[in-house]
C-alpha cells in the first residue's frame, strides 16, 4: 500500500508547522531569559544593573531565575511573566521585589548546580541560599552614590 499524494502533503505541512511552532518556542525563550528583556521593565532596571557588575554577570537571568528543564521552565516563565504583566499594566507594582516561594526554590535549585560543593560543605544550612547570600548577584547594598536614582 502506498501512500497517497494527500497524506504526504498533511505529514509535510505538520512538520513545517511543528519545526516553526519548536523554532518560535526556542527563539522566545532564548531571548526572553536575557537581561536586555528582562531589563526592558523599568522595575527591573536596577536588578539587571547590579547583575552585570556582579561575578554572575555573564550568566543570563533565567539560568537563575527559571529550572533548567524546557517544560517546567516554559510553565514556570509563563505563569511568572502574566503575574508580572498584570502587575506592571495594572499599576500594582511593589517598589521592592518579593520572591515568591516557587521563585526561591527555583534560585535553591540553579544554586546548587553550580555551587554543590559548596552546599555540601556548609554546616550552619538556611533553607535557602539567599538567606544569606542576599547580594549575590543583584548587589542590593550598592552605596548610593552608584545606585540609578544618583543618577539621574
């Protein structure tokens, strides 16, 4: 039995339409993990600033920010960036940025891949990494002087 003209045509047509859907979603979430985007929301401004001075500066935010597995991250970077969107179109935005509990486990989690040793070695262990490394990477206690509002 061969196959006919037709069925051919649709296979070939869902491949093209499953390559560029597989393209859109690789391109959108390659660019959306950088800090150009990221930045691009002025309540993010100084979050990003202080990153590219930090050690971590050559990392993209979401090698921190997001799990490193494509479909959790896809989940996880659409329900954060509509919670985002609303905040910002809505006016509902807070002048400090709060991670959520998902978002902590998901910085624990990007942490320990680089730094397992570290982990392992540390005695006095904090539910999370940032309870006391609060500064790594954003710098939040720039002195002033270096802070965007001294500035402008």
């Amino acid at each position: 039995m061969q196959p006919s003209v037709k069925g051919i045509a649709v296979l070939l047509v869902m491949l093209i339409v499953g390559a560029g859907l597989y393209a859109g979603a690789a391109f959108s979430m390659k660019a959306t993990d950088q800090a150009r985007f990221c930045g691009s929301c002025h309540v993010m401004h100084e979050a990003v600033r202080t990153h590219q001075m930090s050690l971590h500066a050559k990392l993209a935010c979401n090698e921190c920010h997001a799990p490193a597995k494509i479909l959790p991250k896809m989940v996880f970077k659409t329900w954060v960036g509509t919670k985002d969107l609303y905040q910002n179109v809505f006016g509902d935005v807070f002048d400090v940025i709060h991670a959520s509990e998902r978002t902590k486990d998901v910085v624990n989690e990007s942490c320990s891949e680089c730094h397992s040793m570290t982990a392992i070695n540390v005695t006095d262990v904090k539910q999370y990494c940032t309870d006391c490394h609060r500064s790594v990477p954003h710098m939040s206690k720039l002195p002033i002087s270096k802070r965007r509002v001294a500035d402008e």
